[in-house]
C-alpha cells in the first residue's frame, strides 16, 4: 500500500533520476497498450538511457517499490485497477539501431530496446540484411521482443539474436549469449530471471534487397488479410498448445464472435481477443476463463495465456 507520502517521495525521486518531463503521475495505462485497457499507474516513466535504468533499478529496490517494464504494450492486459507502482516504459525515448560491420559469421547490428520492430527492419532493409524479414510486423519492441521470444511466420527472435545486454533486478548489466538466454517458444531466460533488456545484438546475413523488401510485402499483406488489425487487440491471447492451433480449439468451441461487455473474439481470426469499445480488463478476463473452460472440457488441451497480465 503507497500512503500520499511515499508517493510524494518516490514522485521526486524519479523525477531526478529521469527528469520532470520523463515523469508521469496518476497514467492512464489504456494509453499506453494496444489493447486500449488499463487504469492508471501510479507512475509511468520514460527514461533515456542505460545508467537512468540501472539508476531506478536500484532506487526500486531500495524502496521496495514495485515496478514493471514495458515496451509498446502490445501483449499487456493491465487490470482495470490499474498499478501500484511505477511502469518504466522504454520506447522510442530509449530506441537506435546501428550496424556494427561485417565479419564471417554475418552482418552485425546494435539496437536499444525501445526500438520499434518495424523501425528495425526498415533499418535492415536499407543495409540488404535478411532473416529478419519475420518480425518486421510484429508491433512490440526490441526489448518486448526479446523477452518473450517473439515470432511469425516460421522465425523467431532466437534465430537473428547473437548476445542480449541486461540489467538485473540489482542494477548489474550483463551480456548474455544466445545460448544463455535459453530460448524457447515465446519464453527466455528474461523472464525466468526478471532481467530488463536494455539492447541486442543481431546477426543477419548479406541478402538482396529486393528479395527482403517482397518478402516484408509478402507478411504485410498475409497479417492485412487474416488479422483485424483495425480493431485493438494484443494479438494471439493464448500460445499455441502443442500439437494444436489456438485459434482453431476456439473457433471449433464455437467462440468466434462472442462478446462479454466490450470485449470479443474476433470474427477474422479466432485467435484474436479484441475491443470492441469500452472493454474492460474484467471482460477480457471473464471471456478468456470461459474459452479455457469450455476448450477444456471439449478437447483436454490447456489454453495458456500468450498476453501478460499486469496489476492483478
Ligand atoms: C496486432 C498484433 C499482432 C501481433 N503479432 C505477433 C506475432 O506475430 N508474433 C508475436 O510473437 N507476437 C505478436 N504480437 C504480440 C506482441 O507484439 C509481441 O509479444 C511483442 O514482442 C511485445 O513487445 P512490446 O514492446 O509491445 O512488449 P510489451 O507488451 O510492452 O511487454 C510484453 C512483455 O515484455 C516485457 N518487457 C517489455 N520490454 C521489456 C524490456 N526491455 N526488458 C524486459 N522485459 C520487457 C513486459 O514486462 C511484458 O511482460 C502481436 C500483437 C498485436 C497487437
């Protein structure tokens, strides 16, 4: 529980770890996500650069104030009570890509964890890198992408990253290889251990520029045709279960189009929770726990979460 005091407190603390104008007090958080849900955070941040971070790190954990990091909040569903605590958003305040040379292994790039993933490829394609072709339309960030090992279309972050930089929950920075962050499907040694991303290094091969820039044309449209990316979502609601496509259990479960208050799931693409407008947290929860009770009892498959929860 954070008394008016604390929150005083810990507002002028951020404010000169960060500045005044990186410091926001009572935040709507439907702003910051895709989804267009959330209440307000007590905080929400935006710092510039590495040693801002590992600055806040160490003041959160002095002050034992609760925090989570976030990118574009993309695969956030922040609960309608919103945080107690700060949200330390790093997004384009905290973004860049370089290119890093060339060498026998590949071509190397450096990009800060805010940058968007679109930005990213954009980058790429101007310097005729490929392989990552798949995650130029993934709506996150590096950082976000990182984290939850990010993938489309038969790619995945795994396979173009070569080292991550991290800070722990102390403020120690750390390089890990892409053995050590132990990837898996939409899982990586970040979560397990509750490091921040602060930036990747990327391995990509010389490619053809024309070939990237159809290739990146080719997932656009695929994404325009299948996805309702007209309406706010925070895209696959659960993983996809072994053996299984999540979208089909729903779809077969008869859940296509259903609604509880504002929010639905998709008519385009079953695997898709949307807001329809006005959607609360507590909708999007009520109508996923009746899509994992009813696929259960129908097929035996555990629907498991993709989104992120935040302030339950
Ligand atoms: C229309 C649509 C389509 C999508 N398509 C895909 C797809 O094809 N493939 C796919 O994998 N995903 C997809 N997503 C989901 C989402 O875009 C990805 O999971 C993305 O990687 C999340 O990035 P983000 O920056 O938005 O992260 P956020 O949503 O802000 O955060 C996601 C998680 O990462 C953590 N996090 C964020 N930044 C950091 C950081 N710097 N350090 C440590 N932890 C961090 C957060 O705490 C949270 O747990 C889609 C979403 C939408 C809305």
């Amino acid at each position: 529980m954070i008394t008016d005091t604390d929150k005083g407190n810990i507002g002028v603390e951020l404010k000169r770890i960060v500045g005044d104008e990186k410091v926001y007090e009572n935040e709507p958080m439907r702003d910051h996500t895709t989804f267009k849900i959330g209440g307000e955070a007590d905080f929400l941040v935006t710092p510039e650069t590495i040693e801002q971070v590992t600055e806040l790190l160490k003041f959160f954990k002095e002050n034992e104030t609760a925090f989570f990091f976030m990118g574009n909040g993309s695969n956030l569903l922040v609960s309608d009570d919103g945080f107690r605590g700060v949200a330390v958003k790093l997004l384009d305040d905290f973004a860049g890509v370089t290119f890093d040379g060339e060498d026998d292994k590949g071509m190397h790039f450096t990009a800060k964890a805010g940058t968007r993933m679109w930005r990213l490829g954009m980058f790429l394609l101007e310097h005729e890198a490929t392989g990552f072709e798949f995650g130029t339309g993934i709506p996150g960030t590096v950082g976000g992408a990182v984290m939850m090992n990010a993938g489309a279309y038969g790619g995945e972050m795994k396979d173009v990253v070569e080292s991550v930089l991290v800070a722990d929950r102390d403020g120690n920075v750390k390089r890990l290889s892409n053995e050590e962050m132990d990837f898996s499907y939409r899982h990586s040694a970040v979560s397990d251990n509750g490091y921040i991303v602060l930036e990747a290094v990327l391995c990509l091969e010389k490619g053809d520029k024309q070939e990237i820039r159809a290739g990146i044309d080719a997932l656009t449209e695929k994404r325009r045709t299948k996805q309702p990316l007209d309406m706010p979502s925070a895209g696959s609601t659960f993983k996809r279960p072994e053996g299984y496509y999540a979208a089909q259990l729903i779809d077969e479960a008869g859940f296509r189009g259903r609604t509880v208050g504002g929010a639905a799931v998709s008519e385009k693409h079953a695997g898709f929770v949307i807001n329809k407008g006005g959607a609360t947290a507590e909708d999007v929860v009520a109508l996923t726990n009746e899509i994992k009770r009813v696929v259960m009892e129908q097929t035996g498959v555990e629907l498991e979460l993709e989104v992120r929860k935040i302030g339950f």
